[in-house]
C-alpha cells in the first residue's frame, strides 16, 4: 500500500537530511506506529505519502502509484485516497460538526444526496450522533478529534494518516480515539499513526517503525514503544524538571479524569459499532453465511453470529480489549479499568 | 452542487473584504471609463473623418500671371498645359481620382462673388485677380500624397493644396486628449490589476485553512482556486458595468442632448457607440481579473 524504497529528503542544501534512505514497505490493512524523537523524520514520512513533498533520492509507492512519476493535477486524485487526521485537529471553526465533515465531500464535488446519506454514517460511527449541529469550540478535545476523523474516513480512504492525533488529549480519551482508528483499521484501512505515546503502542501491540534522525532503527511486529530513555532522551533523567536536585526520573504523571463527554461519544461509537455488528450478523444468519468478514462489514466487533467462529485476524495482533456484547456502559468502565491497569503497571 | 457550494463560497468571500472589494470595484470603474473615453474620442475622430473628407478635395492651382513659383516661369497656364494636365490625371491618376472638375478663372470669379458681394476687404477684385484650378475628388481623401508626387512640379502648376489641413489641428488636439485617457487608462489599469492581486491574497491568506483541508483531502486546483478567481472576475466586472454606465450617461446627456443640439452640423457618436465598445471594457475587465488571480493563485494556494 505503501512502498518507500531508499527514499531519502534533504530540506535544505547541506543540511542533515530529514530521512536518509528510508525503505519501508507497509502492506494493505496493516496498522503502523510510526515512533521516534522529534526531527526524527515521522512528519517528512506522512508528508511524502501525501507528497506534500517529493523527496530527494528514492521512490515512493502508495497505492499503487509511483509518486515520482505522479503529475501535479493527478495529486488530487491521490489524496482522495488518503485521509489525514492531525494534533491540532484542524477543523473550520465556523462550520458545524456536520459541516466540516461535509466540507470534505463537497470540495471534491460529491452529489448532494451522497453527502446527506455519508455524514450522518460517518458521524454515528465516530460516536458523535446527535451532536451534528454543535460548532468545534463546544467539543471536547476528544470530540473534536472524533470530528477530524470522521472528516478523513467520511470518503473512505484506503490509508488513514495519523500525525499525533492523541498529543493534546488525555489518556483515557487517547485510548478512546485509538479504539476508534483500530476500527478504521479494521474495515481494511490501511492506518499509519506517528506517536510519542509509549502506552498506547504498548497497549495496541502493532507494527512499530522507530526512526532515529532520518534511519529507520527499528521495525518490528506486534511490538512495544521500547525504551523511552532512548527513543525520547530528552524525556530522560532531567534533573531540573522533574526533581531538581536529585537527579531522580519522577514516574508520577498527572492524573486526569476525562471529559464526560469523551465517554459519552466512546460509548456512542461503541453502541453503534455493536449496532452495525449486531446488524451484519443478522443478515448473515439470514443468508447462511456462517463467517465474520472483518474486512467488509467494518464493524467486525461486538457481538458476532453465536455460529460464528472467531476469525483470526491477518497477523497475530491485539487489538484494544473489548468484551464481546457488552453494553456501552461496561465498555467504558472496561476501557477505564484497562487503563488504570496500565498505569499501575508502568509505575510499578 | 458544486456550483452552488462554489457561489457560497464567493458570497462569503466579497462579504468578507467588503472594502477592498469596493476599492477593486472603483478602480477599475474608473480605469475602464478611461479607457471607454479613449475609444470614444477616436470613434469621434473616424465618424468626424468620413463625414468631412467626403466634402475636401484636392485643388490643384494653376499658375496665374506674375507668379514667382519656378514653374511658372513661363507665366499663365496655357491651353496646353491645362490639357496635358488633365490627360495626366486622367491616366496616371485614375485610380485615386473619383471626379475631376476643372475651375476656370471666370468660375472662380463667379464664386468669388457670390460669397463677397461687396469685394474682398473693400477691394473690388477682377475675373483675373482669380486663379483657374483643377478640382480633383479624390476615392480616398487619404491618399492626397500620391496626387501631389504626381503633379507638383509639374509645368503650368503653382500649388497642389489639400484641404484636409484645415481640419488638421482639431483631429490632432483629439487624437491628443484620446492619447492622454489612454496614458491616464493605463496607469489606472495597473493600479487596477496590482489592487485585485492584493485582494485575492487576502482572500486567500484569510481563508487559508479552508484551502488548506481542500488540498488535503483532494479538491482540485481549480476547485480550490475558482472561488477566488470569481471573486475577482465579479468585482471587476461590476466596474467595468459601471464605467458602461457611466460612459452611457455622458453621452446621453453631454453629446446626444446637449452638444447634438448647440452645433448640430457634426456627427456625434452616440449610445449605439458606447454599446459597441462595453464589449471591450468588460473583455479588459476579466481578463485583468484572470491573468492576475492566476498569478497570484499559483503563489499562494498551490497543491
């Protein structure tokens, strides 16, 4: 889906080059953390995919395409085909949550009747039914991000990039928005997410590309975020920060309770994701067809059809723990426990 | 769909710089009523053209007695010189000349009286103070040059004289006040073309974000871009109308209803010439909109 092949990008003449000959090959529907110090080249990554920039040795593949070899006006029709999801959201703040997401269909002129079917889909799937008309500054920062992606899934892309989606939200709410784009991965979207955040790739046990000023140092399946110390040295021992004098790491975080309406808006993409498995799996049993298709129906989680084997899922891979059939409530205090759990283990 | 959602996104564009908008819209209002005057005054100069180089003709002057012209060394035109001239004309120039009629110095005289009565300054002239002449309408009046290579120095002819000059310093203080709207035009074209650049950066530079999340999730370049180049293009455009309008009203009221009826013995130009020439204004007007959205655009909203 994917393909960097010794692709290397100098911004400037003589400096360090932001990647040095890169080759990563990321196959259709996986799920790749994309981890590394800041400047170590994750940003220059996705903005090659979206060949925001070409680079400067090497060739770039997504999907298919030979980005090299991709005339300006066929860039476009490459980005239909991406969606991007940011940390700072990005979203119109004068537009409406249904607006925004609109927004993305009309500009690449989709027909009316398209949008007013699509967005509601879309909006109900993130989670945020019935907050259609709110404007941006009266979400939640979880909320908002749930806006983003809806807004990159809402034409249903083929690769998801994720550029630090969870870095202004807390961790409950990161875990949240990260059930959410395990989904997305799940109905065959390809998902490559830059992060900093150690929990969380730890949690999701998926692909890890760790790149370290420019190189790829590291790329390994079902892995863990590694050493903090050496991926983040900054975050290191800091005797000024974190206790001054002593030279001691302080591993005490601050504790946050997340917006009540974060849960809320997990707890609705969680009801509408069983809704959608209950539905699929009805019309399964009605038709005979005794097998969970993760890839499309979308929504391969909840409850399944009771003749339904468990499907093992492409590669051995965990996703975020969820019960089947449970209601959206247990889901939530799943989702906090696990958490709590998380970090009682990262503090012992 | 699309349509529509471009046509929002203009409206809310001109409401947000509604100034500048306005600014564009006086500029080239006036800008092109310039250029719209210009053109009038040379429409004015071609009507006033066709209308008096029909009446001039050519005169051709004969030599008289007592001439000092060294062609008239041998005095008076004679019986042949006159002849050998008029076969001149008829061969060698008949393809410039429509009509020759030959003035006699008794029909000069006859003339001559009509239009002075009394004498000339209290001088009672002579059948021989006047000069025979050679009257020569021509198919074009223009083409006076040839007829004066032809027959200047020839034997018999004092002066070739065109009597176009007359008209000459009026056409030249008009092609000079046209000169200066067209010089005054351009300047206001420019400030014209760099005003709309301004507004379309700020259009774009104020709806960067928007442009932004288009690009990424693949509108067109043109898509991104038309609403800004409408921008432009319908602000320009309600100048030029304008400046139409403005034209339109100057004629009316100054030509039609006020010179047309104090000298009533020259053909103005009218309505029907500021229709034919709005073409022009709104073709300049849009496309000062186009080229300089285009330049701008490329600058600020590429993919």
């Amino acid at each position: 889906m994917i393909r960097f092949e010794n692709v290397s990008k100098v911004y400037a003449r003589g400096a360090r080059p932001a990647l040095d000959d890169v080759s990563v090959d990321v196959a259709r529907g996986e799920f790749v953390f994309l981890v590394g110090a800041s400047g170590s080249g994750k940003s220059t990554f996705l903005r090659l995919v979206l060949r925001e920039e070409r680079p400067t040795g090497g060739t770039v593949y997504v999907a298919g395409r030979d980005l090299s070899r991709l005339s300006s006006w066929k860039v476009p029709s490459l980005r239909r085909s991406i969606g991007v999801v940011f940390q700072d959201f990005r979203l119109l703040p004068g537009k409406t949550v249904y607006e925004n997401v609109a927004f993305a269909l009309q500009v690449i002129g989709k027909p009316r009747h398209t949008i007013r079917t699509t967005v509601p889909e879309v909006l109900e799937m993130v989670g945020l039914d019935g907050k259609e008309k709110r404007l941006p500054h009266e979400l939640s920062g979880g909320e908002q991000q749930r806006v983003a992606i809806a807004r990159a899934f809402v034409n249903r892309p083929q690769i998801l990039l994720a550029d630090e989606p969870t870095g202004n939200l807390d961790p409950t709410t990161s875990l949240g928005i990260m059930r959410l784009l395990d989904r997305i991965n799940r109905t065959g979207t390809t998902v490559v997410m830059a992060t900093h955040d150690d929990e969380i790739v730890n949690e999701m046990r998926k692909r890890v590309v760790e790149l370290s000023t420019g190189s790829v140092v590291r790329d390994e399946v079902d892995a863990v975020y590694g050493e903090r110390e050496s991926i983040l040295p900054q975050v290191g021992q800091t005797p000024v920060l974190d206790a001054p004098g002593r030279g001691e790491r302080a591993v005490q975080r601050v504790q946050v309770s997340p917006e009540p309406a974060d849960l809320e808006a997990e707890r609705a993409a969680e009801a509408a994701a069983a809704r959608a498995a209950a539905q699929e799996a009805a019309h399964e049993t009605e038709q005979g067809i005794v097998q969970e298709s993760v890839q499309e129906t979308g929504q391969g989680q909840g409850p399944v059809a009771p003749e339904a084997p468990a499907a093992p899922p492409p590669a051995p891979r965990r996703s975020v723990p969820e019960p089947a059939g449970a209601s959206a409530d247990e889901v939530v205090q799943q989702v906090l426990r696990e958490h709590e759990r998380v970090r009682a283990g990262r503090e012992a | 769909m699309r349509l529509q959602f471009v046509l929002t996104e203009v409206l809310q564009g001109l409401r947000r710089n509604l100034s500048m908008v306005v600014s564009v819209v006086l500029v080239t209002f006036v800008s092109l009523t310039f250029v719209g005057a210009a053109a009038l005054l040379q429409t004015q100069v071609t009507k006033l053209k066709g209308d008096w180089y029909d009446l001039v003709e050519v005169s051709v002057f004969l030599c008289p007695d007592g001439s000092t012209a060294p062609t008239c060394a041998d005095g008076e035109a004679t019986e042949d010189q006159i002849a050998g001239l008029k076969k001149v004309i008829d061969t060698e120039l008949s393809d410039v000349v429509a009509a020759t009629y030959f003035e006699s110095k008794a029909d000069a005289f006859e003339a001559f009286t009509e239009l002075y009565p009394d004498g000339y300054q209290g001088t009672q002239l002579t059948e021989d103070d006047m000069q025979a002449s050679f009257r020569l309408k021509l198919v074009d009046p223009e083409q006076y040059q040839v007829v004066d290579d032809v027959l200047e120095g020839r034997a018999g002819v004092e002066v070739v004289e065109d009597q176009r000059e007359v008209f000459e310093p009026l056409f030249l203080a008009l092609g000079r006040a046209s000169l200066l709207a067209a010089g005054l035009a351009g300047v206001m074209l420019l400030a014209a073309v760099l005003l709309i650049t301004t507004t379309i950066r700020l259009s774009a530079v104020s709806r960067r974000r928007e442009t932004g999340i288009m690009r990424l999730v693949g509108a067109s370049n043109l898509f991104v871009q038309l609403p800004f180049m409408l921008e432009g293009a319908i602000a320009a455009l309600v100048g030029a109308l304008l400046a139409v309008g403005g034209l339109w009203l100057a004629v009316q009221y100054l030509v039609t209803d006020w010179l047309q009826d104090s000298v009533d013995w020259v053909a103005y130009v009218d309505v029907g010439d500021v229709l034919f020439v709005a073409p022009l204004l709104i073709g300049i007007a849009v496309l000062l909109a186009v080229v300089s959205s285009v330049v701008t655009l490329n600058r600020y909203t590429r993919v």
